[in-house]
C-alpha cells in the first residue's frame, strides 16, 4: 500500500514539475521554432501508476482535435517505442491562433491507453531579417531536440556570428530527407541530416561572409568540400558547407511565389463542379458493346469460312493419296484396333491368325482390309499340268582326268521321263566339268550347241 501511494505522488509530481504533461498551453511565435518533447517517463506513469520499474515502451500519436493529421507547419517524430516523441515545427503568420493537439499514448505492455490534450497558442511576431542555414550531417531530427544538443550549437554560432546570448535564435530545423535527401542505410554510423536555420537581427559578422565566399567553389566544383575558416569554430558538428548559405533582408521579407511545376497537373487544379444533370451513355456504350460485338461477329464468320467453307474434303484427299499410301494407313489402325481388341477382350481370337487373303478376293480375314501387298490372280478352275520331270545323268566309272579330256556330250536328246516310267538316258554320256575347273581356252571358246538350254549349264561368250 505504502509502495503503491509512493508511486502515486512520484507520478503526481513529475506532472505538476514538468509543463503541458496533461495538456497546458504553449505560446509559438511565428517564424521562431517550436518544439515540444512527448516524455515518455511522464506518460509510463500516467499509465501504470505502480510502475517503479523500467520504462515501458510508448507508442504516440498525435492529431489535430477532430481530424486526421497535424497542421501544415508542425511536423512529430519518434524515432521507436522506447524513445520520446517531438513536436516541432515553425508557424506563419497564417498560423495564428491557438491549435488543440490530441496525443494518444499507447503501452505496449499494458496495452493501455491515455489521450491528453496540449493546446499551441500561436502569437505574431516580426520575422528575423538576418538568417544562416546550417546542414548537420551527423546528426537526426531527434537528437538535435535531445538534451542541450541545441544549446551547444546555438554557442559555437554565437561564437562565429559575435552575438550574445539572447540575440541569436533558432528558426527553423527540417530533416534532410524532407529537403530531397535519400533516406540512409539502417547503419549506426549513418545519419540522414538536420538543416538548421539560425537567425538575428544584427547583421553577418565578417567571418560569416568570409565563410560564404569560400563556399562558392561549391558551384564550380560539385562534390568537392570547400575549406572554410569557420569550420573549427563549430565543433562536434559535422557541417556539409556546400549547402551554407546566408539569406538577405529582402529574401526573407519578400518570399518568393509560388511557380507551378511540370508535374501531371501542371498548375492548380480546379475540379470540376457537381451538376444534377443526367449523363448521356450513348456514346459509351456504342464504343465499349456495339463495336466490339461487330468486330467479333465479323471474325467468327471469317474463322468460320476458312474452316468449314475452306475445306477439300475426304473425297478429294483420297483421290490425291497414293493408294499404297492409303493401304499402309488402313493396315497400321486395323493392327492398332486388334490390340486393342486383344486388351479388352482376351478370349477373342486374334485376326492375325486368321487366313491371309480369301480364295477369290485379296482380302485379309473376314473384315475386308485390304492387304500391304498387290492383290494375286484368282485360282484357275482348270490347272495346267506340272512341267515333266527330268531325271539326273547318269555317269559311269572314270578317272578324275578324263573331266577335262572326255569329249562333248550329245545334247541333242534330254532325257525325259514318260508316263510308262521307261528311260532314254545313254549310259555314255559324261558330266562336263565346272566353269572353275576348265583351262582358259576351253572358256574362251564358244558353248557346245548342245549345251543351249540345257538347265544347270551356264552359257560363255567371248
């Protein structure tokens, strides 16, 4: 109990301490830098009043009462949950008048959630005629606004300008990255850059001119970092002196007008006025239905007569198809259909065991396929009788050399053999010798005119 009533006051007290926790007024004076810190130990223990811990994480989000988004001029950051949130920015003179913030705080252990209201009271104020613009490299948006990190900066300024302390102000701080900078890697040594305008109403000391003829260089040479006398002065900042720039009295006084750009619209955009005037969809509707139903009817009718109107026909592909052709074809489906017949069917007979072509017709089995092969003649009714018969010569007990020296046989009477079975052979006829066996002047010579047309004699000219 006493631990809980401890917290309770702790928590109390740093609201009471510390201005606009739960949504005091603020003054912002036009052209001067506002900024506004989110506390995220103050919120922890609006939250979890208990809490003597560890800093929860906070997420914040903050609206313009009964809208969406921020004003124009005032920008928030945070970088994650376990940050603070800052509020910043600088009004113009049409800024004027009080602005209610909304800030919601989200617990993302608790899952609790606060909204608190801050109220900007926005003042008029003369413009500071003398202004520097300053590009910090190593450093962000947050922590520029973290701790006396402005403090230090606005001392080494006042060092080069020779200003007091209360002469030299802040007027203005802008991310790089809404300058048109790129958004740096997520690395711990890279930074996306703060653009920091400073301003007073004394005029630039001579160092600060000095320092703006040294950067000229800038524009001849791109990319090349000039050596500023100034640069030591301002100490651990890391100054990019080619975006140095000091702005004159009729500068700031005078604003320059807005030019229109070369973007998509090109100017202002009116939009145009609302009329409760029917619209005619006439047109419309001829081109988006009418023209393309044409088109595609138009279409089909031209497929359509290529395809059907077009065609040669089976008749005339078979007249112009060789009839081998045709036969080829018709046997490789009958043999495809048998198999499938076999494969559906195995108590079929097959037809390849069928007879090959009936008696009168070259047609193969019972179907009628035509056959691979030129159809043969039908059987005659009444066959001729075979060729006579003729038997082998006999040859009687010689020598192996009388194959070349016997004499020529007599030719002149084949032996034929008749139907009573007697035979005319003549025991002295001799058996000539092999074509391979005979000297060469018997082969040159001419055949013996008995041996024309005797079967199994082969016949040599000259």
């Amino acid at each position: 109990m006493l631990k809980s009533g401890f917290a309770v006051l702790s928590g109390l007290t740093l609201v009471f301490l510390v201005p606009g926790a739960l949504g005091n007024t603020y003054p912002a004076l036009v052209g001067l830098n506002f900024m506004y810190r989110l506390d995220r130990e103050i919120y922890t223990m609006i939250l979890k009043p208990d809490n003597t811990g560890e800093v929860d994480p906070i997420v914040y989000t903050p609206t313009l009462k009964g809208h969406p988004g921020l004003p124009d001029w005032l920008h928030f950051i945070q970088r994650n949950s376990t940050t603070d949130g800052f509020l910043y920015g600088t009004p113009t003179k049409d800024d004027l008048g009080p602005v209610n913030i909304e800030i919601v705080a989200f617990n993302k252990n608790t899952f609790e959630t606060n909204t608190t209201t801050l109220t900007i009271d926005v003042k008029d104020n003369n413009p500071l005629p003398y202004q520097v613009q300053f590009m910090v490299e190593n450093k962000n948006v947050e922590e520029f606004f973290h701790g006396d990190t402005r403090t230090r900066f606005l001392r080494d300024v006042r060092r080069v300008w020779q200003q007091s302390r209360g002469e030299l102000f802040i007027t203005k701080v802008v991310s790089a990255l809404d300058m048109g900078h790129r958004n740096p890697l997520p690395l711990p040594e890279l930074y996306e850059g703060v653009y920091i305008h400073v301003g007073s109403e004394r005029g630039y000391s001579a160092q600060l001119q000095q320092a703006a003829g040294q950067v000229a260089v800038c524009e001849r040479n791109p990319g090349i970092q000039p050596v500023v006398s100034i640069d030591n002065n301002i100490r651990n900042f890391d100054i990019d002196w080619c975006m140095f720039r000091l702005f004159s009295p009729e500068e700031l006084a005078t604003p320059a007008p807005a030019v229109p750009g070369d973007g998509v619209i090109g100017g202002v955009y009116v939009p145009r006025e609302l009329t409760d005037e029917g619209r005619d969809f006439t047109l419309y509707f001829i081109l988006i239905i009418i023209i393309p139903c044409i088109i595609l009817i138009v279409l089909l009718l031209l497929i359509t007569y290529i395809m059907c109107g077009r065609r040669q026909g089976v008749q005339k592909r078979d007249q112009a198809t060789p009839a081998i052709q045709l036969t080829h074809h018709a046997s490789i489906r009958e043999a495809s259909k048998e198999l499938r017949d076999l494969s559906q069917k195995r108590d079929i007979k097959p037809r390849s065991t069928l007879p090959m072509f009936n008696a009168a017709t070259p047609r193969r089995g019972e179907e009628g396929t035509p056959l691979t092969r030129a159809p043969q003649e039908p059987a005659d009714e009444n066959p001729r009788a075979p060729p006579p018969y003729r038997l082998p010569p006999d040859f009687p007990n010689q020598e192996e050399s009388s194959f070349i020296n016997s004499p020529p046989r007599d030719n002149s009477r084949g032996n034929v053999s008749q139907p009573g079975g007697s035979s005319n052979a003549s025991p002295s006829l001799q058996r000539r010798p092999p074509p391979f066996m005979r000297s060469g002047e018997q082969i040159q010579g001419r055949n013996q005119p008995g041996d024309r047309g005797r079967p199994g004699v082969r016949e040599f000219t000259a």
